[in-house]
C-alpha cells in the first residue's frame, strides 16, 4: 500500500467546496481546508505508484476549483 499527502491550491474561496468534494473519493482518507501556502491537504492511499498517479490525475485534478497539486509520498525509513 502507497501512501501520501496531495497538497492543493484552489481558487479563491473554493477550498471548503474542494476539500468536501474530495473526501468523497475513492482512496482519500482524510481531505482538510487550511491554511497557508496550501488551501487543501488530503491523505491518500493506493494499492501502488500507478494507482496513486491515476487517483491524483484523474479523480483529484478533475474537482472544480483546483489550481495546482503538489503529491508527497509517504516513505518508512
């Protein structure tokens, strides 16, 4: 199992609208507006790297109101 952290810019106040959207994905564990540099943080997970790409690309970058995505892996050193 891969796990990581997607930080999200969103546009102008859609970061409440963006962070509820997401929560509803398959795969997000945890989606929270705050903020900072970022509008969103959202705690993923995928079976592996392919299936976390493909969760980013194609389902997160797809919510309305998203600027930018920036995907940290979670590593266990």
């Amino acid at each position: 199992m891969v796990q990581a952290y997607i930080l999200i810019q969103t546009e102008v106040g859609k970061a409440a609208d963006v962070a509820r959207e997401i929560s509803g994905i398959s795969g997000v564990k945890q989606a929270e507006d705050v903020t900072g540099p970022y509008d969103v943080i959202v705690r993923a997970e995928a079976h592996n790297v392919d299936d976390l790409g493909k969760l980013v690309v194609a389902q997160i970058q797809g919510v309305d109101g998203i600027t930018r995505t920036l995907t940290c892996p979670i590593v266990h050193i």
